[in-house]
C-alpha cells in the first residue's frame, strides 16, 4: 500500500487487514519489556492507535487526544503501538504526564510485519487507527494516506459509542 510521508511515497509491506477479516496475531513488548501478543488485551475490544515516532509533533497530539478521550470508556482496552523502544516511550509518557494509556513497542517489527503495517524503508509503522472486537475482527479502521495528517477521531470514537448503545 502506498503512502505519503514528509512528500515521499512509501509502501507497506502489503494489504494490512480489511473491515470484517481477521486482526493477526503478533508479539511485541510492554511498557516492562515483557512480551505481549493480541490476545492479551482481547478481553474487551480494543482500540490500537499506530504512530510511526512517538517522538515527533503529530504523534504525540494523536496519542495525547487519544489517551484523553478514551479515559471515559472504561469498556474498551486501548493501546498505542510503534517502533520506538520501551526506553523511548517510557520517556514520551513521563515527559507528557501519560499514565494511564498502554505503549507498546514493535521494535523487533512483529506487529508491523504480521499486519503489513510496516514501511521497511523507513523501519516505523504506518500512522492508522484500528477497533478490533473480542474475536479479533476488525469492526473500524483508519489508514492515513498522507502520514502526516491525524486521523479522524470524531469517527472512531462514534464507532466506539456505536457499539455500546
């Protein structure tokens, strides 16, 4: 799938998952270095929040306005996924005062490579937005086309209320 990063094309490693198909399963790490696959957190659904850098301007207004609104849906499990290391994001989150929110690193890219999420090219992950239910079925998604944009939350949060009214 090609993308547009800073003006540059760039492709992931394939066709990530569709609406209705399956989420595939991957292993990354938590915020204690410790590994975590899908299924962990597919108690309840999930929201997955993918950034490229944590470390860069819209990644982090993406993860702070999601961490923000998701607070108040204690219903859903959420995460935020890239490839920058436990360190990295343990940093971003004390620097920024997030607590609550789950990172994860795909450093070691299992995630971005079972997904098809990954830009070789550039070793990050495609900046997309994901709601896959208990049965690892993806009900939303949102892939950027142009990775500098944010995503469209108003329309992920209406799906997130969509499905528990």
């Amino acid at each position: 799938m090609d993308l547009d990063f800073k003006g540059e094309t760039v492709t992931t490693l394939g066709q990530p998952p569709l609406v209705g198909e399956s989420f595939p399963d991957f292993t990354a790490l938590d915020k204690d270095g410790k590994t975590v696959k899908l299924s962990d957190f597919l108690d309840k659904p999930l929201l997955i929040s993918v950034v490229p850098d944590i470390n860069t301007r819209v990644c982090s207004i993406q993860t702070k306005h999601f961490n923000t609104e998701i607070d108040g849906h204690s219903e859903i499990n959420f995460i935020t996924i890239s490839t920058n290391t436990v360190e990295q994001q343990a940093n971003w989150c004390a620097a920024e005062g997030v607590k609550n929110m789950q990172m994860i690193s795909d450093v070691d890219h299992d995630f971005g490579e079972k997904s098809k999420l990954l830009i070789e090219a550039k070793g990050i992950l495609a900046r997309s937005v994901w709601v896959v239910d208990t049965n690892k079925q993806v009900i939303y998604s949102e892939i950027l086309k142009v990775q500098t944009n944010e995503p469209n939350y108003n329309k992920v949060l209406d799906q997130l209320d969509q499905m528990h009214e």
